[in-house]
C-alpha cells in the first residue's frame, strides 16, 4: 500500500508543491527580515505582515494540490491524526525542510554579502531563558495548528480565501508577539533553513520540539474534542445561528 501510494504522479505533485510553497515561504518572510538601512531596521509588524501574508498566498496557491500544509508541524499533527499517511508526512517534511533550505540559500546567493546578518535565523532573544523559548514556540505553534485544523475542518464548510487568510491572519498575530521572545519559528522548516546557510544553531532543538510538541498536541484536542460534528439540529429561532455555532463545536 505504501509502495503505491508513493508511485503515483499525484503524490509527487503534491510533495513538490510542498517543497516550492516551503521555499518561497523562507525566501520572501527571512527576506523581509534584512536590514537595508541601519538606521530603519525593519519593524516587528512590518516582518509580522510578511509572514502573514506570505502563507495566505502560497497556502491559497496549493490548498487545492497537497493541503497547503507548509510546516513540518502540520505535517506531523495531520499525520499523527490520521489526515494524511504516514508515508505521506514523512515526505511533506522532507520536502518541507529542503525547501527551507533551498529558500534560504537562494537569498543568500541574491543578497549583498554586507546585508547578510543572521538571515532571518532564530535564536533566543537576550534574557529569554530555554525553558521559556520552549514555551512560546510550543504555545504559539499550537495555536496556529489549531487554527489549521478549525479551518480545514470539512464540516464547518469553510472555502476559498477564508481559509488561508486565516491561518495567515493567526501567523501575523503569533509573530507579533514572538518575534521579541525567540524570532518566532513555529516552523522548523522556517527555522532550519538559515540555520544551516549561516552556521547558527542557538538552542535549534527549541525551534524543533517545541513547534512539533504543540502541533501534535494542538492536532489531536482538535480532533477529539472541538472538530464540528453533525449530531446538532440546527436552530432556526432567534439567535440560533450563533448557538447553533457554538454547539457545533
């Protein structure tokens, strides 16, 4: 069955869509993250709205190919969920990690040597102790993975943009608030790629448990307790749309 699986056209399809969609994604969010002018380094909502709506995009561009998953994070909660075969988010993340890597190099072969700085890595910022760079890529991660799986949840019926632009609405906000603890990975993918181009590895293992601990724990409470079910009636008297809303999860 495995064998099969990935001996189709269709499989490898979507694994190249994840690796373009990864690549493009640690291009154009590290990207935004380079300092041209020391005197206007660029702003935490300036980067906080690349990530945004860089994953709004790229996810709007395969949604409709491999899920648009771009995160070893989801690969693995959506595996561990039974959404997506083992076989398959095993090769998402492979995709997913090269692709981070591919990103990163091709920025770094496009920017001024002078410009590189840390490209975009992630490190703990000053003060931040391990324990609590653990803590906000776990918390963070799994807010944006429970906010993947609310909104590709088939049974709320959700289509179109309204889908991405949520989750990229939920990265803006994580990076808001992240980017001043730990640079904000919640995407190890993200996170390997300039890690690898520019030799930094500050406490990297943070950068890759946590976003998979909370992903994978973000994944399942979705599915076994908040997922949409159609066990409600729906309710027509007033006010019901929203009670109905609320039962439903």
């Amino acid at each position: 069955m495995l064998l099969k699986e990935i001996s189709t056209k269709d499989f490898w399809i979507c694994v190249l869509a994840e690796f373009l969609a990864t690549f493009f994604f640690v291009f154009l969010t590290t990207g935004s993250a380079i300092t041209w002018d020391p005197n206007h380094p660029p702003t935490i909502e300036h980067i906080s709205l690349s990530f945004g709506l860089s994953i709004s995009t790229l996810a709007m561009s395969i949604l409709h190919i491999s899920g648009g998953l771009i995160n070893p994070a989801v690969s693995v909660a959506q595996t561990v969920t039974g959404k997506i075969s083992p076989m398959r988010g095993a090769f998402y993340m492979i995709a997913q990690v090269i692709g981070g890597i591919g990103g990163s190099a091709m920025l770094y072969v496009l920017t001024p040597s002078s410009k590189h700085g840390t490209l975009g890595a992630t490190v703990p910022s000053v003060g931040v102790s391990t324990g609590q760079a653990f803590g906000i890529e776990f918390m963070l991660t799994f807010l944006l993975v429970l906010t993947v799986f609310a909104c590709t949840d088939p049974k709320r019926q959700h289509y179109g943009y309204e889908i991405p632009l949520a989750i990229g609405f939920c990265v803006t906000v994580c990076h808001l608030i992240g980017i001043r603890f730990t640079g904000c990975g919640i995407n190890p993918a993200r996170s390997m790629g300039p890690a690898v181009i520019m030799n930094i590895w500050t406490k990297h293992w943070v950068y890759w448990i946590g976003p998979l601990g909370g992903g994978i724990i973000a994944g399942v409470l979705y599915q076994l307790v908040f997922r949409a079910r159609e066990d409600h009636a729906s309710i027509t008297e007033p006010g019901g749309i929203v009670l109905n809303s609320l039962m439903s999860h």
